[in-house]
C-alpha cells in the first residue's frame, strides 16, 4: 500500500524546545492511522509538524512524492494537508452558514452542491446553520469545524483529539461521521487521539509516541490494551 505522507527522521519543535525525535512513520492511501501516547509525548506536535506549525530542524516530510519539509503552512493547505485542530477551529462571531461560505473561499463556485454534502454529513448543522457558531455545543462545533475543512477538499485529514471535552453520547456521533468520511470520501486521516477504545474502533493502524519517538507502529488487530498501557507507562523507545 503506498505512502501518501511520511515522516522519515524528523526532528521538530518549538524555539529552542525539541519535541519529536527522529521521528519515522506513515500515512497510507485509504487508512486511518491513529497517534496514541501519554500526555506530553509529542501527539499534537505531529500533526502540527505535518502542517507546517512548527521548527522542523532535521529529516524529511513528503506528501504524495514532493518533499514538503521547507514548505509554509498556507501551501501545505493547498496542496492537500486538512488540519482541524483541537481549538480555535471554527469563526465563532460568524453564522454556521457564513462559516461555511468562508470555508468554501477556494472552490466558491462549487459552494452549494459543497456546503450541501456538509449538511448530508452533519444533520445537526444544517439545523443550526442560522445560529451563531460560538453558541453551539462542543459537539456541534466539532462537526462544523469538520465541515470547515472538507470544504478545502484535502486530500488528507489531521484530526487533533476530536472527542475532546465532549460527552460520550456525541464523541459516538463524532467518531461515526468521521468513519463516513473516511469510508465515503475515500480521505486518509491521521488522527491524534486521547479515547484509546474510541481511537482503536475506527483505526487501521496505531502508532504509540514515547518521548517524541515511534515506541510501537502496528496494525490495529495486532495489538491490544495491556500492550498499550505498558508502553504509555514505560517511557522507552520500542520499534516494530
């Protein structure tokens, strides 16, 4: 299966404060694969690194064969990098239908058939789709800033702990529109995630941090929760 984005040595941070380790893995066409690690081991810092968000001082990041690793953020978006992250990822002032339409700024000819799939997706927004976005739920922002982004049309999703502060029953709902993305829409998605039993649900493979290194890269049915959790407890570095 071929690599539509690699990460091969990668060193990164922030100022003078390294992060990632000589950091190797990759994201397949057509696979979820999902970060895992404890907290502080460098999660985040992959997908900002993927994004361009972050001081990459040595090794390669490639996207689709095209060595993206000097390339600024903005291009990285438009060559096909979908970045939702954590917070501050949706025009909280601004209608749920004027968030979309600035989503949509790239393709604005393709705007109502585009902002119609959104809805198709995410029901709940369409129903709020007048409100103002900062009034809505965790949850609900959570799929609007989904929306946000599918309107780029990437080529890749970089999901920053989406079932973050959300209740069980939306992290449910959540976690489903992000498997019908993947399975509808044919996007590969990079997935950074706390949830370990939501994460492992939906994964191909799983790709376990230690200290901003690759503790453990395998598929998802290769690998179980005692396996985890010792490798969360124990620091050290152990490829596979």
């Amino acid at each position: 299966m071929s690599e539509i984005l690699s990460f091969h040595k990668v060193t990164a941070g922030y100022g003078l404060i390294t992060v990632l380790n000589d950091l190797s893995l990759s994201l397949r066409k057509a696979e979820i694969l999902t970060v895992l690690g404890a907290n502080g081991c460098g999660k985040s810092t992959v997908l900002k690194t993927a994004m361009g968000l972050t001081q990459t001082s040595a090794g390669t990041l490639m996207l689709a064969g095209t060595d993206i690793t000097a390339m600024p953020a903005h291009e990285r978006a438009r060559a096909g990098l979908g970045y939702v992250p954590q917070n501050k990822n949706i025009f909280a002032d601004m209608s749920v239908s004027d968030n979309l339409r600035m989503g949509a700024y790239l393709y604005p000819g393709e705007l109502s058939r585009d902002v119609e799939q959104v809805y198709a997706l995410f029901p709940r927004i369409r129903e709020k789709r007048n409100d103002r976005a900062g009034n809505l739920s965790g949850g609900e922002r959570r799929m609007l800033s989904l929306g946000l982004t599918l309107l780029l049309k990437p080529k890749i999703l970089l999901l920053d702990e989406p079932s973050s502060d959300l209740a069980p029953s939306t992290v449910d709902l959540v976690f489903r529109s992000i498997q019908d993305i993947h399975n509808e829409m044919n996007i590969p998605i990079l997935l950074v995630e706390q949830n370990v039993n939501k994460a492992l649900e939906i994964a191909d493979r799983v790709c376990v941090l230690a200290r901003g290194h690759e503790a453990l890269i395998a598929p998802k049915d290769d690998v179980d929760t005692q396996q985890l959790h010792a490798l969360f407890m124990d620091g050290s570095v152990k490829t596979s």
